[in-house]
C-alpha cells in the first residue's frame, strides 16, 4: 500500500532566473501548483493514478506556458506535429500517439489506445482517425499556434537551429545556455492501492524536421511504468532514446537493487550526459517516494501528496 502522490513536469533546461520576470515566473509556479493540486484531489477521492496522472498532462496541454497541446512549438515547415504516451504500471498497459495535429489533447487520444485498441502506438492520420472514432472532437491545426511560438519559429530559422522547447524565447533574454531549454510536460503518480502510472507529452522541438519523432511517446524512452516504479522525462529526446532512459531505471531498480534516488540519479547525472545528453525526469515508486532529478538549470516541476499542499520549483535548489 502506498502513499498517494502526484509529480508533474513542464520541461527542463537552460532557466536562468535573468531570462524570466518575477511576474512570469509567477505564472509558471501558479500553473504548476494548480495543476498538482487537480492530481491531488483526485488521488484524495481514492481515485486511481491512471486518472490522476491523465488528468494532470491534460491540463499542461491546455496551458500555453508548456509545449505541449496548445502552445506547442512549429516544425521547420510551420506545422504542429504532437506526441504523447501513457502506462499504467499495474498492467504495464501502454497507449501512444505521435505527429497529430488535430487531437485537441494527445493524451486522450493515448489514453484511448491504451483501453480500446490492441496496439500501443498509432501516428498521424491513422491515430486521428481512431481518436475520432473514440468520441474526440477533431481540431484545426492552428488551434495549437501562439504568437509567441511563432517568434520562436522564426528566429530558428533565421540562426538554422534546430531549438529544444523554449530555446528561442529564452534567447530574446540572454539566459544562461540558450541552445539548452528542453521540452516535454508529464506527470507521474502512486494512488492509495500503491499502483503506478505515467503519462507524457510534447509539442517536439523547434524548427524539427517534419516527421521527427522523440522519446515522449515510446514507452521505455520518454515513459514507462510498472508495479515498481513511474517515470516520464524531458531532456534530449534522441539521447534518451538511445539509453532507453526511463526504463532504465526500472530495470536498476528491479536487477540492480538501487533505490529510487539512486537509479534516477544513475541515469540522468551518469549514462545521459555521457552520450552528450542533458534534462531530467520525474518519477515515483511503489511506496510514494518520488524523485526529481535534472542535469540543466531549472526543470519547470511540482509534486504533492493527498494530505498536503502542492510543492512547486523551476531553479535548482540553493
């Protein structure tokens, strides 16, 4: 039986405190703290860590604060191409969708493979189609656009980079590492039976080849949960593919014997930056323990349990 627990993330990276107001940085700690919360209560009404995690990416789909849902960053052809993952860990049911551009919130449409269909991963017109069969109302493509996307967009083009999330507005403020500002939402939870999920979901990268796809809607790269342990992460999504980052810690949980900490803390200070990689992760396990670790500046991220309030940060504690 474990202790009922939420953690979400909004993406990790470059955040100096010079690149954000303290007005702005409000905003990103009110969402965050109200997005906790929304997990919190339905951890608290005894409900499962499906729904709490569900819940919780889909409110960070609609915030535009966060890439991912609306507010989600162009490709190089000014399109939006939209991934999302979850895992049940009691079941280790899985649930994927990758390159939409007219499911409203990806995680829904994720949430729908995972129940109704014998696959785990369906892309582009095939994973809208189903999406509409199960009852999701399609959107237009620009439902997702913001202008401040867009700037983002053009200064990409203008410099030929390939940006992580919010590369390119923190450029406009002269952040510390501007080129490292990683993106990606997700949220993580143990409900009050002790089972596990993980959810995860990305707008992608800006300025992104069409057709990219990164580890946020692979299970075992950007998401995975078991009876053991949930993880989403956020961070160079090519790199966490390669080390297969969030499954990884499962497994130095389960074959290691490491704690929490320590897997977490393996994967993201030691195996990710070796290969040239940077970002962080949120997980928890079987027990309520929760592990929050990044290798950047700042990772955007909150955590709470049912009988208190939401603890949220972006910088990396003193």
């Amino acid at each position: 039986m474990g202790r009922a627990a939420i953690a979400i993330h909004g993406g990790a990276g470059a955040i100096a405190r010079s690149a954000l107001s303290a007005e702005q940085e409000q905003r990103y700690l009110r969402a965050l703290s109200e997005i906790v919360a929304s997990g919190q209560r339905i951890l608290a009404a005894g409900g499962s860590a499906l729904d709490a995690v569900t819940e919780a990416v889909r409110l960070l789909e609609e915030c535009p604060l966060f890439n991912a849902g609306k507010g989600s960053v162009f490709t190089h052809q000014g399109t939006h191409e939209l991934d999302a993952c979850i895992m049940d860990g009691r079941t280790q049911d899985a649930g994927a969708v990758a390159g939409v551009a007219h499911i409203r919130n990806p995680i829904l449409a994720a949430r729908a493979v995972l129940e109704h269909s014998p696959h785990v991963l369906l892309c582009g017109s095939g994973a809208e189609q189903f999406a509409q069969e199960q009852g999701l109302a399609p959107v237009a493509a620009d439902f997702f656009s913001t202008d401040e996307r867009w700037q983002q967009l053009e200064r990409a083009r203008a410099s030929q980079q390939t940006l992580l999330d919010h590369d390119g507005a923190a450029q406009e403020s002269a952040p510390l590492d501007a080129d490292r500002k990683l993106g990606t939402v997700g949220a993580v939870a143990c409900d009050s039976a002790g089972n596990l999920a993980a959810a995860t979901s990305t707008g992608g990268m800006t300025n992104k080849q069409v057709g990219r796809i990164g580890d946020s809607p692979l299970p075992g790269a950007g998401c995975f949960s078991n009876r053991r342990v949930a993880v989403s992460c956020t961070g160079t999504g090519e790199i966490f593919i390669r080390t297969l980052a969030a499954g990884d810690v499962a497994a130095l949980m389960e074959y290691g014997g490491l704690s929490l900490q320590q897997a977490c803390e393996r994967v993201i200070f030691d195996k990710i930056p070796t290969l040239g990689g940077s970002g962080g992760l949120i997980a928890v396990d079987a027990e309520g323990n929760i592990a929050l670790p990044f290798n950047t500046e700042g990772m955007y991220r909150g955590y709470g349990y049912a009988d208190q309030g939401p603890v949220v940060a972006i910088y990396r504690q003193a």
